[in-house]
C-alpha cells in the first residue's frame, strides 16, 4: 500500500495469547468466545503487528512487538510463537535489518509494544534498532517510569529506560506531527498517553490503532478489555475514533488482531460495522 511518498507493510512479530475475559471485559464467554474461541487456559490467540513505513530518506517502525528476552515461564504463560513469526523474517522480506530502521514510534510502552526494541547480548540490555531515534508521548513516559498498582504488570521499564541511557529517545507533548505526513492523536483510556498514529497525505488516510481497537471485535463499542486503566474514557476514544474514520473514510489497521490487518468502517443502526477488509 502506498499513502504519499510511504510505502506502508504489514510486520508481523510474533504471536501470543492472553485471557479472552480480560480482552472482553464485562462481556460474556457466552459472545466473545464465539468470535475468538478459547483454549483450555481460557487464553485467545493474538497478533503482535508492527507497521513499516519507508520512502528514499526514512525506514520507519510503529511498536516493536514483545521482543526476544521473556524467561521460558513467561513465554510459556503467553504461549508467545516466534517460529513463523517474527521481526527479522518480516524485516527480510523488504531486504532490511534492525540497523536500517531510522525511527521507532512506540504507541505506549507496555511490554507487547516496546519489548522488541531491546534485545539481551549476554546479560546486558542492547538496542534492538541502533540508528533509530524513538518516539513515545511525555506524559505516558512519566506514567510508565511510575505505574500504579494496577497496571505495573504491563510494563518492563528497562525496556525503555535502556532507550533513554542511549539517547534515543525523543518525547512528544502532545498532538503533533512527528514525521512528514505522521501525525500522533492521543487517547487516554488504555493507559495515560497513548498515541495512535495516522499517516496521511489529505487523500488517503491509515490509523495504526493499537490498544484503542486491538481486534475488528472491538470494534463493538462496550467490548473493553479490562486491562484499561480508564474504561469508561476507552469508550468515549473508541467512537470518536470511530466517528472519524467514517467520517474521512480512513483505514483502520490491527496491531493484534489474529486474522484481520485492517478495514474501514461505516455508521449501522446500533454503532459500527465493517464495511471493507483490507490487507497490506
């Protein structure tokens, strides 16, 4: 797919699974299962979806997936799968290397979106993309250094903290064109400063949602997952989102979706539905 001077592809990072419930909130088994059936562990598989996004200057990388450095317990505990996915094959695919991406947008910094971007050489923490700079809102940096109780779980913060010894990291106050054609909206109801990123050049436009709409599911406006810190605000960013990508006919694209990679969307009778399934 091509937007402006981006050519934009879809980098698939691995898979893993996490509890449907927790995906689904206050939703049923009864109905999501249906959509997304469980294992015996009550776990539904996941995508970890990066996006590439290259012209002649610029090699660029929305989230970096969960990365390589998760003990064997752990691996085990998210049924992480690397063996057909993962980010060097996909870099491969596009004759690239970690050392040619030029920059890393991280939409927030829990470990399935920022744990790529380090990697273990020995016991020491080493960047997985060397000439890149990295980019993550302010105020979710200032989240993610302090977390509460209820969400530290989420985050590595050596993951991001071996970014800033490095220099690599830039923050970003708020709504903001980082990169030509690159701009960032936030929404706070996943975690404090998530930025969804929106690539557009006034005739095309992708949004890259990441936990804001994390499968086509959610796309039904009270499947919450309740892993949000803010779920009632999560409803209230979903449908502006929502509202927005009719409105401007935007593609929507999946970051943990398992089958879908993006679509647009229309207006129906009760919120929103599908009207076209899109790959990259």
């Amino acid at each position: 797919m091509k937007i402006g001077q981006y050519e934009l592809h879809s980098i698939e990072t691995g898979r893993f699974a996490l509890d449907g419930g927790a995906m689904f909130g206050i939703v049923p088994k009864e109905l999501w299962s249906k959509l997304h059936p469980a294992d015996d562990k009550n776990r539904i598989d996941m995508a970890l979806r990066s996006l590439l996004i290259m012209d002649d200057k610029r090699k660029i990388l929305i989230d970096t997936g969960i990365g390589t450095k998760l003990s064997k317990k752990i691996q085990k505990i998210y049924k992480l799968d690397q063996t057909e996915h993962n980010l060097e094959a996909s870099l491969e695919k596009y004759d690239l290397e970690a050392k040619d991406i030029t920059d890393v947008i991280l939409t927030h910094l829990h470990l399935d979106h920022v744990g790529g971007a380090t990697y273990l050489k020995g016991k020491k923490l080493k960047l997985t993309f060397p000439n890149a700079t990295y980019y993550v809102q302010k105020t979710h940096h200032e989240w993610a250094s302090k977390p509460s109780e209820r969400d530290k779980g989420s985050f590595i913060i050596e993951d991001f903290k071996t970014i800033e010894r490095e220099g690599k990291l830039r923050l970003i106050d708020g709504y903001a064109m980082i990169l030509p054609n690159i701009d960032v909206i936030i929404y706070d109801g996943h975690t404090i400063g998530q930025q969804v990123i929106k690539i557009s050049d006034g005739i095309d436009t992708l949004v890259y949602c990441s936990d804001v709409i994390p499968f086509t599911s959610h796309i039904n406006l009270p499947y919450i997952p309740s892993y949000d810190i803010n779920p009632i605000t999560s409803v209230e960013d979903k449908e502006k989102l929502l509202t927005r990508a009719c409105e401007g006919d935007w593609i929507l694209f999946f970051e943990h979706d398992p089958v879908i990679e993006a679509v647009k969307v229309v207006k129906a009778e009760k919120g929103f539905t599908i009207k076209e399934t899109i790959s990259l």
